[in-house]
C-alpha cells in the first residue's frame, strides 16, 4: 500500500476515534458527572486531534503543488489530493466546533 493512503487510513482511524470520544458525551460519560479534569481531557484530544487534521490539510496541499498537470493520471490525482484536502478541511471546522462546545462546558463548571 502506497504512503499516502497509509497516511489517509491513519489519519481516518484517529479521527473516527477521537469523534466517538468526544461529540457524544453520553456514550462514555453520563453527561451530568464531567468533572473539570474529564473536560481539560476531552478538549486536550480535541487539540491534538486538530493539529492532525491541519497536518493532512498541509500535506494534501503539498501533494496537489507537487503534482503536474501534465497527463490525465496526474491531473486525476490532483483531483482526488483536493477532494481530500476539502474533507479534512471539514474535519478541521467540526474539531473547532467541538473545542467551542468543550470549552463552553469548562466555563460552565
């Protein structure tokens, strides 16, 4: 398996893992027994899990500007690198709404 799809799979797994943890609170935690050190956990995930995406956005980027467009395999791949590149940039925003939600919680208690 090529780097890069390695690095895709990778980087889906972390996200997938890090989503489960933290958008659905009552599936870990009963929602009314965070405690101050469970929501600094949650949003210390949350921070590490955004650097990663902001990686892949970075990495997909470089990709595309490595790549010519000098035949139709290459302009195909560009395509697929910006398409992915789109999806972690999704990625990226739903871990900030996150962090948003998180840090609301952790004023709140």
């Amino acid at each position: 398996m090529s780097e890069v799809y390695l690095r895709i799979i990778a980087g889906l797994d972390f996200l997938i893992s890090c989503l489960l943890i933290v958008s659905k609170p009552e599936v870990n935690m009963e929602p009314d027994k965070e405690t101050l050190e469970t929501v600094k956990a949650r949003l210390d995930v949350l921070r590490k899990g955004i650097v990663s995406e902001e990686n892949s956005v970075n990495y997909y980027k470089t990709l595309i500007e490595k790549t010519p467009e000098d035949s139709d395999a290459n302009i195909g791949m560009r395509r697929m690198y910006s398409g992915l590149m789109l999806e972690e940039k999704k990625h990226v925003e739903r871990f900030r709404e996150l962090i948003n939600e998180w840090e609301q919680r952790l004023k709140e208690l």
